[in-house]
C-alpha cells in the first residue's frame, strides 16, 4: 500500500515535469508565430493550451485523493500542497504563452513586433523556454542551489524588458500606438512567464528545506523583483 502511495507521489511529480516541459515549449513556438507571422504556428499553440489544462486538473485530482485518503504529514505534506500551488504557476506560464500566440494571430499577416525590436523579443522567448527548462531540472533534482540560481537568471529578463520601454519611451518611437500596446503586452507576458519559473523553483526550494527561499538567501530576495514567495497560493 505504502509502494502504491510513494508511486502516486512520484507520478504527480512527472506530471509536473511534463507540464514544465510542454509549456516551455510552447513559450518557443509562440515566440517564433510571432516573429515569422505563422498563423498556422499561433493556432496550434492556442489550441495545445488545453492539454497544459487537462494534465493539471488530472494532478489535481490525484492530488487530493491522495490528501483524502493517506492524510500526509510532514514532507510527504508538503510535496502535495507544493505540487498543487506549482501546477498553478505552470499552468498560469501556459496561459501566458498562449496570450503570446494570440498576439500573432492578432496582427496576421504581419509581425507583431517591428524589426528593430525583433532581436529583444527573440532574446526573451529564448531566456523564458531556458527559464522554464531549468525550473523542470529542478523538479527532478531537487537541487536548492539550482533552484536559488534561477533567482539571479531572471534579472536577465528584468533587463531586456526595462530595454523594451526604454524604446517605447523614446522619442524616435515611430511604430504607433497600436504597436507600442502590443510590444507592452508582450513583454509583459515574457516578464511573468519568467516569474513563474522562478516561483515553480522557490517551491522546490520549500518542498525539499521546509524553508523559504527568502529565509535561505535573504540578500537575493531584497534584490528580487516582486516575484511571489512559495507560500502564496
């Protein structure tokens, strides 16, 4: 009985790992609809979204089975009530690079993005899947000093997006209106995908110490940017 419970636990740690997966993948297709104007791209990212879905409603399902019928403690607790709260953020990652994609199929047949800021956005969508590829590394390894590396990898993406409005703010700007909306939300989207990454490793950072990253690295956490703490739902 002991194995088969050990097992379930195991599997929803594989589901998140696949959901980590397919959603920085889906980061990358969505950046290169984007960039190369591929309706046919952007439409089969949107419609991937829902797969992200099913695999977290089926976690969540054997999550609380789990919580119903073995009543965890302890770290076995913790693994369920973290994998609950980082389905969420990998399913939230998911959304976003959706919301990517629709941005393509918005302004089909033309590029979203005008040529001179198509290297930033590249530069982002590349750093989110990379982001998101680390983040499932350290779901599998439960490697801390991984997790709390992530941290500092963001500010890479805190830079190319404070780059963007540098160009929206300038006075050379050109593109319009609806372009300048457009590149703002979009590099939203790419700054929040990161954060999500980053929050998937702060809960492994819990889930495998009991404490919080900011508790373990206090010097990083005052220089953060805002990203939510493990503990928030």
């Amino acid at each position: 009985m002991r194995d088969a419970y050990h097992e379930e636990l195991d599997s929803i740690s594989d589901s998140l790992v696949d959901m980590a997966r397919f959603v920085g993948s889906a980061i990358g297709r969505a950046t290169t609809a984007m960039l190369d104007a591929d309706l046919k791209l952007a439409e089969s990212v949107i419609a991937a979204d829902e797969k992200v879905d099913d695999i977290q409603r089926d976690l969540e399902s054997r999550a609380i089975q789990l919580l119903a019928r073995q009543q965890p403690v302890a770290t076995d607790l913790r693994i369920v009530v973290t994998s609950l709260r980082m389905s969420a953020d990998l399913e939230r990652s998911g959304d976003l690079a959706q919301h990517v994609a629709k941005v393509a199929r918005l302004r089909f047949p033309n590029s979203a993005v005008p040529s001179d800021l198509q290297a930033t956005l590249l530069e982002m969508g590349q750093l989110a899947q990379r982001l998101m590829a680390k983040a499932a590394e350290v779901i599998i390894t439960k490697d801390v000093d991984l997790a709390m590396q992530l941290e500092q990898d963001d500010d890479a993406m805190d830079d190319l997006h404070r780059t963007l409005f540098q160009h929206l703010m300038d006075d050379r700007w050109h593109h319009g209106i609806e372009t300048a909306v457009d590149v703002t939300l979009l590099g939203r989207y790419y700054e929040r995908f990161a954060d999500h990454a980053v929050s998937v490793a702060r809960r492994v950072v819990y889930l495998v110490t009991g404490d919080y990253a900011d508790e373990l690295d206090p010097a990083a956490a005052a220089a953060g940017d805002g990203t939510a703490p493990v503990e928030s739902s």
